[in-house]
C-alpha cells in the first residue's frame, strides 16, 4: 500500500510540475515574443498617453492589441493581472517531485559507487548543495558586473563557465541520471528565485511609487529585464535536462557531462534564434538563422558521436565451463534456471509482488517471460538496470540474459 501511494504522489507531483511549467513557460515566451515584436505607435493618443510599443494579433477568432507603456499609465488600474505563481508552482511541484523520487532514495537513485562512493545522506546534502550555491554565485555575478562596460557579455560567458563546470562536477560526484537532473533543478532554481527575489519585488516597488506619485527608480525595470532574458536562455537547457532522464544513452557514457553541456548549448542557440527572429522581422530585416544552424550541427554531431560501438559476438566454448563467467555453455547446462537465479538476486528487490518499479514484476517464470524483451534492453542493451547497478550484475551475468534472450527466452 505505501508504494502504490508514493506512486500517486509522485504521479500527481509530476503532472503537476507539468501544467505549471506550461504555464510559466508559455507565458514567458510570450511575453518576450511581444518585448521583441513591438512598434512604435502612430496614433497621437497613444503617444500622449505614454504608449512606448504595440502589436496587434489575431488569436482564436478574437482581435488583440497590447500596448507597453515607457514607464506606466498615468493612473494605475484597479485589476492589474501579475505573473509569478506559475513559477512559484513550477518549483515548488518540482522540488517536491524531487524529493520524493530522489532526496528520499538517494541511496538508490543518487549514489553510484563506480562514480562516487559517498553516503546517501551527504548525496542529499550535496545536492541540495547544488541548488543554493548556483544560484548565490550566479546572483553575485549579476549584481557584481551586469552595470559595467559590455555587462551583459560578461555575466553570460562567466555564469556559462559555471554552468559547464557545476555539469562537470554534478557527474562527477553523482549517478549520471542524478547528475543531469540536479543541473536542470540547478538552473530552474535560479530562474525562480529571478522572479522571487528580484523580478515581483522590482514591480511592486515601481507600483508603489507611482501610486504614491513619487518618481521611479529605473534600476528596477532595467533589473527585471536582465532577470527575464537570462530566464528565457536557461528554458530550453533546463526542459532538456529534465527530459535526459529518459534517455540512458545520453548520461550512462564516461563523458556524459560533455553531452550535457552541449546539449543545453543546443537549446540556448535555438532560443537565441527565436528571439532574433523576432526583432528581426519587426525591424525587416533578414532573419538570422546562423544560431538555429548552429544549434543543430552541434546535436547532430552529439548524435554522430554517441553512436553505440557494435559488439563483437562471444566466442562459443565446445566444452563445459570451468568458470562461472561462461554464459554460453552455463546456458547450455540449464538455460532458465541461471537466468533466474541472476533474475532472482539482481532485480527482484525492486520488481516483485510488494514493490513493482515501473508497474514491472520479475518474481515469476511468466512474469520474466512477460517482461523478457524489457529486460533485455535494460539490463544488456542500455545497461541501465540494475539502476546505478546498485546490486552488482556482472558483465557475465549481462552475457547470460542476452544468450538467453537471443536463444528465444524459452523457460522450460
């Protein structure tokens, strides 16, 4: 009962942490897509009025006309709509989906003792580590140089350094999976404690002012804005870092955080594309499409580069094994009664009747040849199960499920 509970909670976390980014997400691409899109107005009494850019749209049968003031309307409006709880959501369903799943498991889904062999409860405290650290660094970096001379390239090739160098050490201190997922948690973290700590507060003060009448200080817009496109370069590394979990190829290699890094670079330069798109088509100019290119000969090459080596096909021994390492010949002798001894001692901790991860049983003959296939792609082809190999499977137990598997996976 209490796994099929935890499997609820972290079913409604994720699909909650789902909704919520969508949110967040599609309100920041679109409030940055108008930033990029407006015009100068025309009409004299949107120009008395104080009106710096408009657009006009057209979306789900309805005609739509938002307008930016320089600074604000000379009369503050009753209902002003405010956008920070679909960041404030995103995190707080991410973090709680992130304990649950990994903080409280740690052992299991942090520690990989082929990469660091630490105990579960300093992998939490590292992790956790990983979230406030980043973002005290990276918010020092803003404050420290985003005024100065060329501010803006500087803050983005130091903070980028530092995002390699966190991906570099994430993987060198947790399981490959762990590692991919605490740098997007990393980053996300920091773009909501953007809209915490300086974004929301920056816009009440102005509101504050004018309601008051006092003049308003424009460090706080010129804030916001920086906070708000630093936002908008981190959303596409940090999705793909969320996503990678699903994808074994991608962190269970030695140099898996080569792959990060690149990857997240990959979504940066497609964003960045959008953005100049944007400016490019209100102002008629040709659109850039260097960045999108560039972009995407990097995957392509990441793709090129991660090509599985093809394996060589064990040699077959005519005579009995003298070694337990002998998968073929031990096949040979009693074919399904080893593959479920190895089944028996290597997965069923975490696929039985009591607690089934991923909906999967193996403690059964038809329950392993139910899930045969399944398992053949997770433990022989991807080598992803045992996670973290936490339960130790050999390279010759590996070669036993996969003569096994390729034999037809008969059971009698």
């Amino acid at each position: 009962m209490d796994m099929y509970l935890m499997d609820w909670v972290n079913l409604l976390l994720r699909w909650t942490h789902v909704i919520t980014a969508i949110a967040w997400i599609g309100a920041s691409f679109y409030f940055v897509f108008l930033d990029n899109s407006l015009e100068k107005p025309t009409a004299p009494d949107l120009v008395a009025k104080g009106v710096d850019g408009e657009l006009w749209a057209v979306h789900g049968g309805g005609f739509y006309h938002p307008q930016k003031y320089l600074v604000a309307p000379k009369t503050m409006p009753d209902n002003l709509h405010w956008f920070y709880w679909e960041s404030y959501a995103t995190w707080l369903s991410g973090f709680g989906l992130f304990t649950v799943l990994y903080l409280f498991n740690a052992g299991t889904f942090m520690v990989d003792k082929a990469v660091h062999d630490w105990p579960a409860q300093a992998a939490v405290i590292g992790a956790l580590a990983f979230l406030v650290v980043f973002w005290l660094i990276y918010d020092t970096i803003c404050r420290s140089l985003g005024r100065t001379k060329n501010g803006d390239l500087k803050v983005g090739l130091i903070v980028f350094g530092f995002v390699v160098f966190a991906s570099w050490l994430a993987c060198q201190l947790f399981a490959g999976r762990a590692a991919f997922l605490l740098v997007g948690a990393m980053m996300a973290t920091a773009m909501s404690a953007n809209v915490f700590f300086w974004i929301i507060p920056g816009q009440r003060k102005v509101v504050k002012q004018l309601k008051a009448g006092e003049p308003v200080d424009p460090i706080y817009g010129w804030r916001a804005k920086q906070r708000s496109v630093h936002n908008t370069y981190f959303t596409l590394p940090v999705l793909f870092a969320m996503l990678s979990n699903h994808y074994g190829f991608l962190y269970s290699g030695e140099h898996n955080w080569i792959v990060l890094v690149l990857m997240m670079m990959t979504g940066a330069l497609i964003r960045h594309s959008f953005v100049a798109r944007h400016k490019a088509l209100v102002h008629g100019k040709r659109v850039p499409w260097e960045h999108a290119f560039g972009g995407t000969a990097v995957m392509v090459a990441l793709i090129v580069w991660l090509v599985p080596a093809p394996q060589a096909e064990a040699p077959v021994e005519a005579a009995a094994p003298a070694a337990a390492g002998d998968a073929t010949a031990a096949v040979a002798q009693n074919p399904f009664a080893k593959v479920k001894a190895v089944v028996d001692q290597r997965c069923v901790m975490c696929h039985s009747a009591t607690m089934q991860s991923k909906g999967i049983r193996l403690d059964s003959t038809g329950e392993i040849q139910r899930h045969a296939q399944a398992l053949y792609q997770q433990a022989v082809v991807m080598k992803l199960m045992p996670l973290n190999n936490a339960t130790s499977m050999t390279p010759g137990e590996r070669d036993l499920l996969k003569k096994w598997y390729e034999d037809g996976a008969k059971v009698e």
